[in-house]
C-alpha cells in the first residue's frame, strides 16, 4: 500500500516536470526516454496520463505492456485496447497515434531491439507467465 501511494506521488511528479519543461526533464526512466501516454479509462470515462519508456521503429514509437513483470497487464494497455487512437507527448510536442498490437513476427523483431537498450525487459519476461506485448504507436497523419 505505502510502495503503490509513493509510486503514484512519484509519477505525479514525474508527469508535472515533464510537461512543465516540455519533456526536457525526467524525460528518461532507466536509460530509455519516455513519452507521456493519454488514454481515457475504459470504465470511468476519465482522461489518464502514464509515463511509458519507448523506443523508435522507423516512424513508430514503440511501448511495452510489462507491468515490471507482473501477471496482470498494466491498465493502460486495457484503454489502450479500447482505442483507435490516443494521444502521446513528448518533446514539447502532442501526436495524436493509432496504437496496434505487434504481430508475432513484429514482436520477434523488435524485442531484441528493445532488450539491447534495456535489458531488465528479458528480466521481466523470464518472471512471468503472460506475454509481454509490444505495441506500435503510429503516427497519424494531420
């Protein structure tokens, strides 16, 4: 209970640093960059804001559904799942993308990416039973 309060204070944090200086500062978590997901929840209807490391597949960013390892996926990926595009901030700057699921074949392309950059995904995925998912956030056109 003390750790899951504390952890939200910190993301409130992180969140309000981020967009306050336009994604200059806390725009890195364990050596990945971040970007600021906006999804709106799936049973309560209210805007939701989370801090999610990414990497670049071409034009694409890309995020992990890990949960740190956890057998449960986090909840944006349930929003996520409910939606046909949602917005991301980074940079100083909002993109609105259509998220989509990676296919097998994508996933086994691009988690060796994701694991050269960050390592301690391959930590996650030997701890639980669920697989982890990629998901690709394209940009959609203006």
């Amino acid at each position: 209970m003390i750790f899951e309060t504390l952890f939200k204070v910190v993301t409130r944090v992180q969140i309000f640093i981020f967009r306050r200086t336009q994604g200059k500062r806390m725009a890195y978590m364990r050596g990945m960059p971040i970007l600021l997901l906006n999804t709106v929840g799936r049973k309560s209807g209210k805007s939701r804001t989370t801090p999610l490391m990414y990497f670049r597949d071409g034009e694409n960013y890309v995020i992990t559904a890990s949960n740190l390892g956890r057998d449960t996926y986090p909840s944006w990926f349930y929003n996520l799942k409910n939606s046909s595009q949602v917005e991301i901030e980074l940079l100083g700057q909002r993109l609105v993308v259509s998220p989509s699921i990676a296919s097998e074949s994508e996933q086994a392309r691009l988690w060796p990416q994701l694991v050269a950059q960050a390592p301690f995904f391959d930590d996650y995925r030997k701890g639980t039973t669920r697989p982890i998912p990629l998901v690709l956030l394209r940009p959609r056109s203006s």
